[in-house]
C-alpha cells in the first residue's frame, strides 16, 4: 500500500518564508563528484591564505600543490579508485592535504576520532576495509598493539608540527615528509566517477547507541549537501558577515560536521581557517583576541567552556559575528548568555552522519525560534510519523513524532548492515525517506523543533517525560555548567528520572543536590523533575563533545547491580 504524503510536505510551506536570493531547489550538475568541490577555486585566489596552523599560513595556492605531490605518492603506494584510506589524525594542515591527496585518487576517506584507543582503530579500520593508514607519530604506539590485527599496506606517519618523526621508517611504516620530498611534481589526474554509486566517505556514527555504524556518503551526497550549505553560506557573507568568512575551526574533522562545514565547505569559498588541534581554551582565547575570527561552529559542550573559562574572561568576543550550534541540544540559557558576551545570536542547526551534516538550519534571513533547529536546506524534505515499527503514517502540523528526512544528502546505507537499512528507510510519495530515531514537531512556519531522542526517552508512572525538556530548566540555573538527564528502571514507576550535574567551579560546595532538585519542582510538572541528583566531576562525551546519555544508563546500571549484591 502506498503512503501518502500531507501536503506539508508536498507544497513544502517552509518556502513561503524564503527570500528571494535562497531557492527550494538547487541545480547541481548530476556528473559532479567531491574532486570537483576540491577543483573548485582551485585556479583562484592562489596567494590568499587558506589555513592558519600556529602562525604557520598556507595558501591556496601551497595547499593545492602540496595536495597533488602527496596524491603522486600514494599513486606510486597503489592507492586508486575505490581504495579506503583511513585518516587517524588531529585538525592540521596535513589533514587537509592528505584528505584531498586521497579523494584526488577516487579514493574513499574514513577519518578516525584522534581519542580513540587500539580498540576501537582496530574496529574502524577493519569494518570500513581501509588499506592505508595516515596517523601522527604520537599515536604509532597504539597503533602497534593491533597491528597484526590489521590487513594495511602502509602506514604513513607525520608530526603534526612538522618536527622530526619520533618513530623510524621499518615494515609497512613511511614517513610523510619523506614522501613529500620524493615527488616534487604535482600529480595531473582524471579519475571518472560515478557520483550517485561511487562512495566518498565512509563516515563513522557516534556509537551513541552502541557500536559505531560506517554511513556510506556517495559523492552526490556530499556535494548536494556541500552546495545546499553553500547557498546559506553566501546569503550569510552578502547580508550578515559583509566579509570572507574567518573561521575559528575546532570542530574535529575526523566527525562531519566539521569535516563537512569546515574542511569541505571551505573549498568554495574565499575563506581563511585558524586550526587548532584539539579544544584548547588559552589558544582559543588567543585566536580570537588576535585573529578576530567572525564565525565558528560547535557543540554545546564547546560553547559552554568558552563563555565559563577563566582565559575568556576579558576576551572581546564581538568579533564572532555567526556562530552555529550543532550535534546536541542548544540550551536557551546558553543562546542568550552568547548573544550578551558577543552580541550576536547563536544559531543552531540539526544533521545526521546519514545526512553527510546537512538537513536543517535556523534561517539566517529570519528571527529564530527558541528551541526550534530551524527550516530544511534546498533540495531537503522533513515529515513527522506515528513512532510505530512497521506501519507508516505522517502526522499533521503541530503533533510530535518521529522526524523523517528526505534529500540528496541521505546516505546510501549503511556499511555492511542490510537489516538496519531495512529499519531506517522507506519509500512515500516518490521519496526514499530515513527515520532518524529523534522525537520533534513542525509548527505552521515550518520550524523543526527537537524534543530528543526516541531511546532518550523516560517513562515515569506512565509519562513520557524528555530528557532534554529537564536539561533546559536545570541549565537555567546559575550554579550549573554541564547536565545531562537520565531514566534509570524502577519497579513501581518503570523508570525515576536522575539529574548528572558538574557544577561552576565557583558553586562546588555552595548548592546541594536538594537545591537543584527544589529548583526543578518550582519550573516543572509534579512527573517531570529529577527525583535524584548526583554531582560529577566531568561528564561522559563522544569525540566531537556530544554528552553521553547511554554511557550514563550503563554506570548506574552497574553501580546499582553492585549495590544490589551488597544488600543480598
């Protein structure tokens, strides 16, 4: 039986709300592929600086020929079309140059997050099938715990500040400097490519729900999405910034958004990038101080440690003129606090690995709504259906359910997993749609509002309460930095609702955990508040700085089976 599309989704109303310079539906060529986005400007503005490591600049023009002489190398390796090279490495120029050397190649790029441990490379490089492996020497030691382990062909190792590699050419180990000097000239290629089969990224899931899932992004995907981002990107320059776009990078590029938004995106555009390994608050504080960057992503977590850091704290930050939200819920508080240190509004958007980053934007060119992630990108449908496994049916404006996507940026499937391709894809209206596992609504402008996420979801005395909803308030309270809230089983109510909270360090020892819960009562429902509240020293993260909620269920799983055993 064929499901039937409202026509919401059919008109797509979000578009009344568009000005003129921002269309539903964008044209991109069908022929075009990843190489062409690196190929882009790749004749223009060759003096200009790109990318800002240190102090150290590189132009545009540097990049593109240091990129071409390392593709040269890796041909002569035996990379070539189709081939997985695994990037296990820190923002740094050499990411940049190997990322396109590879994808020069037709190769397919999987990026591994530079926190992981033997375990876990060892998971990623085997699921994805990479053969080569581009890693720094401070990571070889780990590497060489599950080397034999692996089925590489060669391991290219770099210092990231280009000091002496610390770990000797031997085996299948190369060092990259060494390549760089071997092949001085710039590599000429023209690999065909099949945009909608030939596989770009394989791009690995936060493993929030368990273990990571490798989202096979097409060339098509990428660049649709890269060009639907684009056009926000250039109504943004024209009407908002009035200047190239200066970027404070410190989303990881391992992760897409980053990778995408930053790494990728910037291919099209005059902007400059300050790079910066790893989240390091003096050196951001000394960028922006310095640099005067006007535009950076994040995650919360990011936004958070910025404005509480002591090394912020006579910082002028009204240079940051756009700033963007992303992997996480934005707390109310946390948008207004940035707007009063910058004054500028932080806007927040929502993307999957499945989406290669892209799906939703607050609209640049109109007012955001609190709590509201925005409107769909161009080219980009967005639904709401009954949360139910097998029977397909969409909801009408304004009634909460699962949120649907549907656009050229939707993976191919994911590596390996033909069961849950089964689960997180169906067919409607002439669309292949993916579920995406979060709860939300649309409101009769078009905004999409996140509640949280379906496993999220606690059960209290039969409510449905969000997670999310309880972090909102708690956020609100002065004494709180990080939150993050929880269901733990319970035999009378099915699930109590726990509150993690790491406090401002000039709180610790001044609120108790009465305070935060009393608090709660006075802002929420009688089902709704945390019935107990622990206070932390940290909270669990994925690489990128998303907040755990599943590590979280699993430690006070455990804690409360060991003390379960004690009491027997």
């Amino acid at each position: 039986m064929e499901i039937e599309l409202p026509e919401y989704i059919k008109n797509r109303y979000w578009g009344e709300f568009l000005p003129e310079a921002v269309t539903l539906d964008l044209d991109i060529p069908e022929d075009m592929s990843l190489i062409d986005v690196w190929l882009y400007n790749s004749g223009k503005f060759l003096d200009q600086v790109k990318l800002d490591f240190f102090g150290k600049k590189f132009t545009n023009g540097e990049l593109f020929i240091l990129t071409k002489r390392f593709a040269a190398a890796l041909q002569d390796l035996g990379v070539k079309k189709g081939e997985v090279v695994a990037l296990w490495l820190p923002n740094c120029p050499q990411f940049s140059i190997a990322y396109f050397a590879a994808v020069y190649l037709g190769a397919t790029m999987t990026a591994i997050s530079p926190l992981f441990t033997k375990r876990e490379l060892e998971y990623q490089i085997n699921d994805s099938g990479a053969k080569y492996l581009i890693t720094i020497d401070r990571f070889v030691r780990e590497y060489q715990k599950v080397a034999n382990n692996l089925s590489l062909t060669n391991v290219i190792v770099l210092n990231v500040m280009g000091e002496e590699i610390s770990v000797p050419e031997e085996g299948i180990i190369l060092h990259y400097d060494k390549l760089l000097n071997k092949y001085q000239e710039p590599l000429d290629m023209d690999v065909k490519i099949n945009p909608k089969e030939d596989i770009a990224i394989i791009q690995y899931t936060g493993g929030t729900t368990g273990l990571p899932k490798g989202a096979l992004l097409s060339h098509s995907n990428v660049v649709s999405m890269t060009f639907a981002i684009q056009q926000t990107t250039d109504y943004l320059v024209e009407n908002y910034l009035k200047e190239n776009i200066v970027t404070l990078s410190i989303l990881p590029w391992y992760h897409i958004y980053g990778q995408a938004c930053e790494l990728i995106l910037g291919c099209l555009s005059e902007s400059l990038a300050y790079i910066l390994p790893s989240f390091d608050l003096p050196r951001i504080a000394e960028v922006i101080k310095n640099g005067r960057p006007n535009s950076m992503l994040g995650v919360p977590t990011m936004f958070v440690n910025i404005l509480n850091s002591p090394h912020m704290k006579d910082v002028d930050m009204s240079c940051l003129k756009f700033a963007n939200c992303g992997a996480g819920a934005l707390p109310d508080e946390l948008a207004a606090e940035w707007k009063r240190r910058t004054g500028y509004r932080l806007a927040e958007g929502y993307g999957l690995s499945e989406t290669s980053t892209g799906a939703i934007a607050s609209p640049v060119w109109a007012r955001m709504k609190p709590g509201s992630v925005g409107h769909p990108f161009a080219n980009t449908r967005v639904g709401i259906i009954k949360n139910t496994p097998d029977n397909i049916e969409f909801l009408p404006i304004g009634e909460e359910g699962e949120v649907v996507l549907s656009g050229p940026q939707i993976m191919v499937g994911y590596h390996n997993r033909p069961e849950e391709n089964k689960l997180v894809f169906f067919e409607a209206g002439g669309f292949r749609w993916l579920r995406t596992g979060d709860y939300g609504k649309l409101d009769n402008e078009g905004y999409l509002f996140l509640l949280d996420r379906i496993k999220d979801l606690i059960k209290y005395k039969g409510h449905s309460v969000y997670p999310r909803e309880i972090e909102e308030v708690l956020y609100e309270h002065p004494a709180i930095q990080e939150c993050a809230v929880i269901g733990v089983p319970d035999p009378l109510k099915g699930e109590d609702i726990k509150a993690f909270v790491l406090l401002k360090a000039d709180s610790q020892g001044k609120v108790t955990e009465q305070d935060i819960i009393d608090f709660t009562k006075e802002n929420l429902a009688a089902y709704k508040y945390p019935r107990e509240v622990q206070f932390v020293r940290s909270l669990p993260k994925s690489g990128v700085g998303k907040i755990l909620r599943r590590s979280l269920r699993e430690k006070e799983a455990k804690r409360r089976e060991k003390e379960a055993k004690k009491k027997a």
